[in-house]
C-alpha cells in the first residue's frame, strides 16, 4: 500500500486526551472502533494488518484511529472505561465531519461499536462487529482457577511486556494469531511492545475483563452482522454467538479459523471480506434472481431448501411432506441448520433467512 495514501491527524477528546486517527481510501465513510495493541503507523505495514485496511480501505473511506493510551495517541492518561472509549470515537467522527455511517467494531472494540449505536442511532447506519463480545471474563462464568488465571495474565502483561525477549508477549500473540508465519507472530510480538506501556495495557487488560453491554446490545435497531471464528482461542465462539442473540437485527456468520485476527492467507479472511461487501453494499444480499445458497455457503442445497420452507413459515412435519422426506430426516436437517448458522432456535434462523430474501411469503408475525 501507498503510505500517500494514509493521512494522519489529531483531535482532542473531550476530557483533553490527544487522539490520532488516520483516513484511507474513497467512497462512503466506515468507521472502525478502536481496538487495543495498535499503532496506526506500524499498522500500516504490518502482515497481521496490512491485508485489513487494504481491504476496508477498498470501496470505502476508512476511518480508525488509535485507543487512548495506546499507538499514537495520548498515553498520558489514566481514565480507562466504556465512557471515555465512545467519547474519544465521537471525537474522531466530529473531526473527520461525518454525519451518518456504518461502524465495525473487532474483538473489545465491538463493545465500543453497540454503546455508540445505542447512545447515537441518528448516525449509525450499520454495525459491523468481529471477534467480539458483550460481556468481558469478569462477567463469565468462571471458577476460581480461571480468575486466577485472568490475574495471571494481567501480571504477565505488566512484569514481561517491556522486555527485550517476547516471550511474555507471545503469550498473547499466539493466541490471537496461532497459525500465523514466523513473519507474522514477529510483527504482532513487536507491536505488542510499541503499542503501549506495560503499566497502561495491563489497566486496560483488567478493563476489558469488566465490560458488560448485554443490555444495550438488546437495544440496537441498526442493521448489524455479527462475523466469529469457530475455534478463536482468545474470544469464546459462543461469546460471539451470544452477542449475535442480544441484538434482534443481527446477522451471525460463523468462520472457519482459529486465528483472533483473521490473516490473509486463509479462506476465512475470504469469507469475511465477501460477507463485509454485501452487507455494505446493500446490508442484506441480492433478494431479485438472487442465488440464495451464495447467501449461506456453509448449507448443501438440500439444507438452502429446508431454510427457505423454515423461512415461509412451514412446519416440519408440513417440511417432510413437500419434500418427500422422513420426519427425523427433516430433524436432522434443522439440527444440522442451526449449527452451522450458529442460532438456537427457529426464530432467529427465520429472521436470518428472511435477510438473506428467503421466505417472502411467510406472514412476519410468525416470527
């Protein structure tokens, strides 16, 4: 990428916090909430970020910027919460002059992305949320050896994040990007150190563990795709799916990686780029002539059939009879549906069909 093409600014939080924030590309505005271990000038040629911002970037003016505390922005600080967070976004969006836009949000900046959509409705168009979660390790239900184990790595990240040797911070590297190349777990180990003080990122850390937007994630109305790798080993799959289920107008798209952050080389990074272009696009795919299978990859045609009926309101029993099909062998295919689109009952894949143009002649108080 052209480093002409990244231009670098600063604006003020509203509690005085010096805030730098970049712009890339053309087209309508998107806007990413900051996520921690950034550095928007490192970012820049990084092989964990790179293929990122080339491809937000790529129809769409992106606009990021660096958490407070952390890259480029004020590290002087010692307010770390939820509020100062959307505060500093709202600053960045002022900045920039922006009236009405989508948002994505990854990992904790997810949480920041709803508690902005809820606080302003009138300028968020849609929400994009990857590898999130609405409630941090805190609030989980863990035992006394997982909380230890939280403490742990929150000491980890103070005693060892300075250090010479990455050792300590890899910890934290591999389980964010545990397939990456040797390449790759260098660039994140340095990062790490860059990005912020050890003193500034365990505060953070601890934080993070304390978020809680469960109950505003109920209350975005905005169009929302939820995207979540299956075997993410830093954010539990099912907090991703949970999320999902919090918010009524949200669509979940399960991927298969292991990767926290998606690298460039695999399917999943495919996957979600082909997902983020139709949503943005038109935040539902094509409903007219469209292919529906293309809607939901992961379903044989035979499961594509099945959702549809689902969609326009059939029973299974009504399901087995037009299909001509056993009754357990439609079971099958529900229990099959709703695993791979990640939802726990029929109504939330009615509502994800009906997304995708599947069932338009189902009544919609059925759902």
């Amino acid at each position: 990428m052209d480093d002409s093409r990244q231009q670098i600014s600063f604006c003020r939080s509203s509690d005085g916090a010096r805030i730098a924030y970049a712009t890339a590309g053309h087209g309508p505005p998107l806007v990413k909430a900051a996520n921690y271990l950034s550095h928007l000038d490192h970012d820049w040629d990084s092989p964990v970020w790179r293929h990122w911002l080339r491809g937000l970037s790529r129809r769409h003016r992106l606009v990021r910027y660096d958490e407070r505390g952390c890259g480029l922005s004020d590290r002087d600080t010692s307010v770390f919460d939820m509020d100062a967070w959307v505060r500093d976004l709202e600053a960045v969006v002022d900045a920039v002059g922006l009236e009405r836009f989508p948002v994505i949000g990854l990992s904790q900046g997810a949480a920041v992305a709803v508690t902005y959509a809820v606080r302003h409705p009138e300028r968020v168009s849609a929400l994009i949320l990857y590898g999130g979660y609405a409630r941090g390790r805190f609030h989980r239900a863990i035992d006394d050896d997982s909380r230890a184990e939280a403490e742990t790595m929150i000491d980890v990240i103070r005693l060892g994040w300075a250090r010479e040797n990455p050792a300590f911070r890899q910890l934290f590297t591999m389980q964010l990007i545990p397939e990456g190349s040797e390449s790759q777990v260098r660039s994140l180990n340095e990062l790490s150190r860059l990005s912020a003080e050890p003193e500034q990122m365990a505060t953070m850390e601890r934080t993070f563990y304390g978020i809680d937007v469960r109950e505003l994630a109920t209350q975005v109305r905005v169009p929302t795709l939820v995207l979540h790798a299956r075997h993410d080993a830093a954010i539990p799959f099912d907090e991703g799916r949970m999320l999902a289920e919090l918010i009524p107008t949200a669509r979940f798209v399960p991927l298969d990686s292991r990767n926290h952050l998606l690298l460039e080389h695999e399917p999943a990074w495919r996957r979600f780029t082909a997902e983020l272009e139709t949503f943005l696009a038109g935040q539902s795919p094509p409903q007219t002539g469209a292919d529906h299978g293309s809607a939901f990859p992961e379903l044989t045609p035979r499961e594509t059939r099945v959702l549809e009926l689902i969609a326009e309101g059939s029973s299974n029993d009504e399901i087995a009879g037009a299909l001509h099909l056993a009754p357990k062998t439609v079971r099958n295919h529900v229990s099959r549906i709703y695993d791979k689109l990640g939802v726990s009952g029929r109504s939330r894949a009615i509502v994800l069909a009906r997304h995708a143009g599947l069932g338009h002649d189902a009544d919609p108080d059925e759902i």
